[in-house]
C-alpha cells in the first residue's frame, strides 16, 4: 500500500494524556484514535495488526479443534438473571433498555449466552465435547478505563467455551487451550509465563493466566526459583511462618504516638520494625464491619479476604464508621477492645509475642500486645500478599516477584453455569448429566499493546514480524524519475513474492520518511535513493539492529523473503 493514500496521522510530538509506551506509540505511529474514555478507533495501521493477531489466534484455535461462532453482543437481561450476574456483575455491565423498558446488557463476556445456545441443540453425550470460539466486541464500564488498548471500555476478544461430558474430559479441552494459548502468544513474539491466576468474577475451580512479562503491567507474578510455581500475587499462597516467638509475653502498655498513623511512622516513633507491629484494616461489608490484621511489613490481599468472607466487593470502613468503632480517627484502630467487628487474622501474627497495635485513640498506640492474653482473634487464614522472599508454596526454593501483563485467561468453570441454566445432556445409559464447562478468552488489543511494550526503543515500534502492520516500509528518497520508477518496480516485485509493503511514496524529506518508518515499526526498511541506484544498488535496513545491507533491487526480494521467513509464514 501507499501512504500517499492512506490515513497514518503519525505525529512528532508524545500525547500528553499517554502513560505508558504502548499507548503512546500507538497514538504517535497513528495505529489509534481515542473516541471516549476506554473507547478507540482503529486506523488502517493498528486495525491490520489486530487482524494479525486475529489471524493467529484463528489458526490455533481451530488447529486445536475449536469452531468459531459469532454470538451477539446485545444480550437480554434474563439470560444473566438466570445465573445471577445480572446483579453480581455490578456497574461494570453496561446495561442498555430498549423501547419496550426491556433491559439487555452489551456483552463482557458470553458463557450465559453461550450456555443457552447449547441447552437448546446439544442433546446427548455424542455431540460432545464441543468447543466454540468467537472474536468480537466486549463492553464492560471499567473503573478506571486506562493505557489505550490495554484497559479499554470496549475491546475485541476471543472468547471460547468448551463443554465436556465429565470432569476428565474438560480437563483435556482446558490443556488443549492452554497449548494453544502458548503456541499463540509464542507466534505473537511475546515473552510470557503461563501463572495460577484467581477466578474473579466469571468463577470456577481453577485457571491460570498468561502474562507478558512488562515492567508497566498491571499485575505482580511470583514465581519460584525452580519453575516450580508461578502465580498472580493475588492468588499466590503465602506459607505461615515457621515456628512461634520465644519471647516472653511482657505486661501491655498504653503509650502516646503522636500524629503517628503509618506503619513507618508508628515504627519510627517507638523505635521498632514493622515486623512488631500488627496493622487493623476495617472494612465494611453489606452485614458486618470486619477488622483484618496483618504483620507491619505485610500487605493485605484483598481477594483473599473476599474469598474468606464469600464476598465479590470489599472496601475499606470510611472514617465515620471507623470512628464510630474506634473512638478515632483512621490510623490508630486495633484488636484491644475493638467491638461489634468480626476479628480475622493472617497466620503471620499467630506466633507473634510483644506486638504493637493501634490503640482505638487518637495518638495512641498499644505496645507489648499479645494474643489471647489482649485480644483475640476470631480467624486465621491466608489473607497477606506473597512477596519476594517468600519460601516458595511448593518447596521450589525462594519467591521472586516481577510484573506482568494479562492478555490471556483459561478458566475450569466446572458446572456452574451448566446447573445454573439446565445445560444438559443424555449419557449413554439415557441419564441426564451437566455439561462440564471451560472458558478462554484472549484480549486482542491488549496483546497487541504488550507486543509494543516488549518491542520498542526510543524512535518507535519494533513489530515482531508476525504481528507487523507491514513486512517491509519501502521509502523512496527522491522525487527522481529513476528513484520513482525503480521504487515501483521494487514494490511490485516484493509484492509479488508475498510481502506485505508499505511504500512512502510522498513528496517529503528523507529525514521525515526515515523517522516515520521507525516510529511505525516494520521489521525491515528498503531505502532507494539515487546514489545508491547509480551504483546499482538498494538498502535493506532492519529495524531491530539498524543492520544496513547493499542488494541490487533484482535481489532483495528474496534476500527478504528468506529473512522472514525465519519469523513468518510467507506464501
Ligand atoms: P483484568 O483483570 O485485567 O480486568 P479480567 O480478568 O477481567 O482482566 P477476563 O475476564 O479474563 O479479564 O478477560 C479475558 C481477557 O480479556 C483478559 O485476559 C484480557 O486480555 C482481556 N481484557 C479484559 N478486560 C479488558 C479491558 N478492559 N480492555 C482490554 N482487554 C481486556
Ligand atoms: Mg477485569
């Protein structure tokens, strides 16, 4: 293609509102257009990257023996009560009504619409197992909409479902994506790590999502240092400590900790370490105020508390209810006389002697608190973060953490929504069984956008070839006959052998040509210009190295095929 003809606003200049470098070159190489908060166009550039990705996913998905299906995005109201999502789900459902008062929702995810497809035509234990697969728009009203494609309001997935007849059998469907989903982001060029992930909202025994590794994801990893186990921080097990404090208990003493709210400043006053302190979150929850306790140097893992206390939100107590329960303002809320709050605790602070704690007082702190003698608790559990350091939950030594990003999610949904709307089918022995259900989903703008933060340097966007807009940007260099029509020749021949080709054929400087081409990223560059053709030759520059070799036009396009070939399928 021609850019002469075709819309690629790049410009000079980083967007202001762009926080990370994914959402940035997007904007700047003209991939992308912002429309609304978490709701983008895609330019001609950025919309055959997403095609790109599409294409491998579609491969792999079929190679795995899934069928695509399109389902609609609107989705009638009913369908999500009958599992109950119509609540659950919250105000991240976008919901729409249409003339008649109806209420639908625009689609987050479809394992209700897709349940319902199959309670209607799948009969019997010979139709299964299935699996289907669509890519399509998703909507979902995101807090906080954010970094371009990663985090939008609406985004393209892929979304499968597969449905079993037995617990065995869904467990094989799940490894065949879980295959696929390595094969997918391996074609994609991305360095990721497949990690035990937490169910959230769409529910189920068990999943594991697939991360990019990127300093600027959303998510922490941990993982041990023998490849034993990895997980996402809010799912990774955090081992109780071994063995209990020798110390003996000393008499509990009230001590004044002016303006000292945090635990730095608490440890700093009493001259102490966080792990002597034992920090009081309250939250509020719809029945009950509940008070968490964590060692001073430990963070609390809110999905945990969620899990523990059955509940899909949590938040943390405002001040009137903090004062209300403490007598103080927030920072100085402890177990000692704490009432009408249900007291949980994680296991880090069973073994702890001589601790401080919040003295439910302004400016006041207890000191030498212990348990059961001062307070108590009414349950332990896993409720911290795991960090660094940690010993590994599966003995593969010591925990190290680092960053990711999610782009995809295989998740066991066991029969939950097949029991939920009567998804069944007749075993051979003419009984009625649940289907046994998994679900999968890829984000396909967010794989693009971990692709640029794990390619690029400070001129713009270095594409793995398989996703790449483009195989090779063709520029010419002159407005000269010779270069023109040597140009032309090239850019059909490189076509003919099966690249893909972007030829900046525009009356601009080389200098505005050349930026250009870094900043949108194509894999290899070919520069014409007239000297080069005087001695009868032409550059082919990669973007990755700036390697610069001299061909005569008549053979770059194969020297180029074969290069990427390496990378690509090139027919
Ligand atoms: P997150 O924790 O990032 O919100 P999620 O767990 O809600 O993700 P899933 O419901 O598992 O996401 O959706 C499947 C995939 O869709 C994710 O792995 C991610 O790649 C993509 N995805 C989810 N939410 C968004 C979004 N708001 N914008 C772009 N892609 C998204
Ligand atoms: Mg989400």
């Amino acid at each position: 293609m021609r850019t002469s003809q075709l819309l690629i606003p790049t410009l000079r200049e980083d967007p202001g509102e762009a926080e990370v470098v994914s959402h940035r070159l997007m904007l700047r190489a003209g991939l992308i257009r912002k429309v609304a908060a978490g709701v983008y166009a895609y330019l001609p550039l950025g919309l055959r990257v997403i095609r790109k990705v599409e294409r491998i996913i579609r491969e792999e998905m079929d190679r795995a023996g899934a069928q695509e299906l399109l389902m609609p995005i609107a989705s009638p109201a009913e369908l999500w009560r009958e599992t109950g999502r119509w609540d659950f789900y919250g105000k991240e459902l976008f919901r729409i009504k249409d003339r008649h008062e109806r209420d639908f929702c625009l689609g987050p995810t479809h394992e209700e619409v897709i349940t319902d497809l199959i309670r209607r035509d799948v009969r019997s234990y010979r139709q299964l197992p299935l699996n289907c697969y669509q890519i399509q728009t998703k909507f979902r009203d995101e807090v906080r909409p954010r970094f371009g494609l990663m985090r939008g309001r609406e985004f393209i997935m892929k979304d499968a479902y597969s449905f079993d007849r037995d617990e065995e059998g869904a467990k094989l469907s799940y490894q065949k994506m879980y295959d696929a989903y390595q094969r997918i982001f391996t074609r994609c060029g991305l360095t990721f790590r497949a990690v035990e992930a937490d169910t959230g909202l769409i529910g189920g025994s068990s999943s594991h999502e697939f991360m990019v590794l990127a300093e600027t994801g959303e998510e922490t990893i941990v993982y041990d240092e023998e490849g034993t186990y990895a997980a996402n921080v809010e799912r990774a097990e955090a081992l109780p400590p071994a063995g209990t404090s020798t110390e003996t208990t000393r008499p509990l003493r009230k001590v004044p900790t002016p303006g000292a709210r945090t635990v730095e400043e608490v440890v700093a006053f009493l001259k102490t370490t966080p792990q002597r302190l034992v920090k009081t979150l309250l939250y509020k929850t719809p029945s009950e105020t509940v008070a968490v306790l964590v060692r001073g140097d430990h963070e609390v893992n809110e999905t945990k508390v969620k899990k523990l206390l059955g509940l899909t939100d949590l938040n943390l107590a405002d001040a009137e209810t903090v004062a209300a329960l403490t007598g103080a303002p927030i920072g100085f809320a402890g177990p000692i006389g704490l009432r009408h709050t249900r007291i949980i605790a994680d296991h880090a602070v069973t073994g702890l002697r001589n601790v401080v704690v919040g003295g439910n007082q302004a400016d006041t702190h207890y000191v030498d608190a212990n348990l059961d003698r001062d307070f108590s608790i009414s349950q332990f559990a896993d409720l911290r973060n795991a960090r660094a350091g940690d010993p590994s939950p599966r003995g593969g030594g010591r925990l190290r953490a680092t960053r990711g990003i999610e782009v995809g999610h295989v998740f066991m949904l066991g029969t939950k929504y097949s029991q939920a709307m009567g998804a069944k089918f007749l075993d051979p022995q003419g009984q009625e069984r649940l289907a046994v259900m998994g679900c999968y989903g890829i984000g396909v703008g967010r794989t693009a956008a971990a692709a640029i933060e794990q390619h690029h340097d400070a001129k713009g966007i270095i594409w793995p070839a398989q996703i790449a807009p483009f195989h090779i940007h063709l520029l010419s260099l002159s407005q000269s006959a010779e270069v023109s029509k040597a140009a032309r020749a090239l850019y059909d021949s490189l076509i003919e052998t099966g690249l893909e080709v972007l030829w900046d054929d525009r009356d601009e400087r080389a200098g505005v040509k050349f930026n250009d081409a870094d900043l949108i990223g194509a894999p290899y560059q070919v520069l014409i210009g007239d000297k080069g053709l005087a001695q009868g030759t032409v550059e082919l520059k990669e973007r990755k190295t700036g390697e610069v070799k001299r061909l005569p036009p008549g053979q770059l396009p194969q020297h180029a095929k074969t290069l990427l070939r390496q990378e690509i399928r090139v027919t």
